[in-house]
C-alpha cells in the first residue's frame, strides 16, 4: 500500500520523513492505559473509535494485525471487582474472563463494517518452539490472505513468569517480527518519546535512528496500575523490531485519527526507524535471534570475537573462555566479548558441562576429549545471528 508522500494542504501539520514507501501490513498495539479509563474499566467509546480506524485502514487494502491489552480490566469490570488482582490465579482468571468480553465487543463493532476477525493466542512458548512458530504464522498468514483481522493477545489463562512475554510491547514486537510487518505502531497515551530536563519533559522527539543507552533513560516509569509496560519498555521492543527490520512509531492512541494521520505521513508520536546497515535476516535466523530466550552465555576471546564478527565465522573451541548458565545441546545462548557484550546469538551444540572440558582447545583434540560423538563447532555459523550495531 503506497501511503502519501506528498505535500499537505496550508495549515496541515508537516510531514515527517523516514516511513517506508510502500506499507501494506502493520501491527498496531493498544496498551491498556488506551483503552481503559481513570477507574479501570473498558472505554467504550474509545475503543469504538480505535476499531473504527482498524477497520477504515482494513477497509482500504492494509493488512492490520491488532495486539489488544486489556482483557485483565475488561474481567474484573465483568467479575464485579473493584481492584485489580494480584496473585496469578486471579490474574489469569480476569484474563480469561476479559478476553471474551473484549473479543465480543471487538466483534460486533467490526461486524459495522462488515469486517470479520480472528483470535489468535500465544505464549512465549509457542514461538520458541520451531513448528509451533511456523503453525502461528501460517495462521496468521491464512487470515491475511482471507481479510480476517487477527487480534493477538498473550494466552494468559496458561502464560507463566517461565514462558511470558511479560508485556503487550513485547508480544507486538514478535508478532510483528513472526508476520514481517512493515510498520509496528505502539499506541499509548504519550506522544511519543520526549526529552526530560530536571524530571520535567520537555520536547518530542519525532525521529531516532538508534536505541541507545542513552534513549533508554530519558525513558518514563511505569504509568498506572492498570498497565504491565511503560515508555522504556516501548522502546527496548522498538529496539526488538527494529533489529528484524520493521520501523516502529509510539504515538498518542487518543488523538483522532492516529492511525490514518501516521501512515499518511503527518508527523506525531516517534518514529524509530532503525540502523540501515543492519543485517537482513532470512526467517530460521530471525527465529534465532529473536524467539528464544537465552539460556546462558559463552565467553570468547579477541580473535575469536573479531572472527565472529568481521568475516562471519563458527565459533570453535580454541577461542572459548568460559561459559555461564546451565543449559545443554541445542540450547540459545548469549555469545560475549572479552569485554563481557553481547556480539551474537545461537544454538549451540554442547551442554555447559561439554563446553568447560573442550574450552580453549583445538578442534582436533575434541574427539580424545569427548569422543567421537562430537562436533567441529561450538555454534555453528548457520546456528548463529549477530547483535551488534
């Protein structure tokens, strides 16, 4: 879908640069705090109006894949409760008690439209696992191609602290990453990021290029109890989805129109576009480096570190140091530098305790070490993403 590039009528606010020429499939995450009012409950209206914009951008050509919050508010409205629960039983019962009430509700005012949606839950669990991933996203796929919306919620009724996202910024990264969005857009109730001067803020920032430590700080806590996320973690997921390609812009969900008005160029929210000189990666090494949660980390030293990095080579026993955590054969783990930063991510093909016997040794002494049940490689390249920026 070509969005418009061209000059706004006098009087219009500017356009901002950077979007990408043609965006036909977007992720648009709602936090709660968007669709929830001062007491916790369920905006009608607003959500009304939310679904309505879905729908007229849905309606000219867009692929739109919807990550709603909201279900946990939406349940303890329907249970009668006054506060938000805090023992995880509880929690998921509201959940699942909520994800029915909002998913009518989204429903029937698509249904204005003549538009037809699909639910789609996951955990972290489901995107870890290889088939389980490819099964989500043929789904997904399949609804694309049929003009179902999907709407994506985490499956909180089974989700654990050991395989949840931990928040809907997350999730609508992944997903973004899972379905090869072209454009992520997080609404929350900030106008995107703004620079803080004595713990006041002060201007908008309407473009990064980067996630940087830096950026990290200017970020705000927190915003309510009714919200799991804040504006740091809106951007540690921008930084997520711009690692896999796809541009991200945090925007205010209650201004009128937002969606329409971003993808026609006008200049609200952040726009965070990512480095252009990132790697490009094929789906198995998006898995990789983004679907996982690393289970260790394996110390490397200068030359294997440079190797890694500069001409793209395996890493080999030689240039081990030391591995952390306890994971085995198969596992995701973090690859570090001397100076202990992340350089890449992958699988490895030793458990810990392999690892800590052939460490800093030739390959060729591996077989006398653990017999002929062995690999060359501690990861191979083919197993491995970098990180780095």
């Amino acid at each position: 879908m070509q969005h418009d590039a061209g000059t706004l009528k006098s009087g219009s606010r500017p356009l901002r640069n950077g979007l990408p020429d043609n965006i036909r499939r977007l992720v648009v995450k709602a936090g709660s705090r968007v669709l929830v009012d001062d007491h916790g409950r369920p905006d009608r209206d607003q959500i009304t109006a939310l679904i309505d914009q879905i729908a007229g951008l849905h309606g000219k050509g867009y692929e739109v894949i919807f990550v709603s919050s909201g279900a946990i508010a939406a349940g303890v409205q329907a249970l009668g409760w006054t506060h938000r629960p805090v023992g995880l039983p509880d929690l998921q019962m509201a959940a699942a008690v909520g994800q029915g009430v909002l998913l009518n509700f989204y429903s029937e005012q698509l249904a204005r439209h003549g538009c037809r949606l699909g639910q789609v839950l996951l955990t972290h669990a489901d995107l870890n696992d290889r088939v389980r991933h490819l099964n989500a996203r043929n789904t997904i796929m399949a609804m694309l191609r049929n003009r179902v919306i999907p709407v994506v919620n985490e499956n909180d009724v089974v989700a654990v602290d050991e395989i949840r996202f931990g928040d809907n910024d997350l999730l609508a990264a992944m997903a973004a990453t899972l379905v090869d969005a072209d454009l992520l857009v997080l609404l929350t109730t900030s106008n995107g990021l703004f620079r803080t001067e004595d713990g006041r803020l002060t201007e908008r920032i309407p473009q990064l290029e980067d996630i940087t430590d830096e950026t990290l700080e200017m970020a705000q806590g927190k915003g309510s109890s009714w919200s799991s996320g804040g504006m740091a973690s809106k951007l540690q997921s921008a930084d997520r989805a711009n690692q896999a390609g796809t541009p991200v812009i945090i925007a205010d969900g209650h201004q009128p129109d937002i969606l329409e008005r971003l993808l026609a160029g006008e200049d609200h929210g952040t726009l965070i576009r990512g480095a252009s000189n990132r790697q490009k990666l094929r789906a198995r090494k998006k898995w990789i480096a983004f679907f996982h949660r690393p289970q260790g980390s394996i110390y490397v030293d200068e030359g294997a570190g440079r190797a890694i990095v500069a001409k793209g080579h395996s890493l080999l026993p030689v240039g081990v140091q030391r591995a952390e955590g306890k994971f085995r054969a198969g596992a995701l783990v973090n690859i570090r530098n001397a100076e202990g930063r992340t350089i890449a991510r992958g699988l490895t093909s030793y458990d810990r305790e392999d690892i800590e016997r052939i460490k800093g040794r030739r390959s060729a002494d591996v077989p006398f070490i653990l017999g002929d049940r062995h690999h060359v490689e501690v990861i191979h390249r083919d197993n491995m993403v970098l990180l780095t920026r």
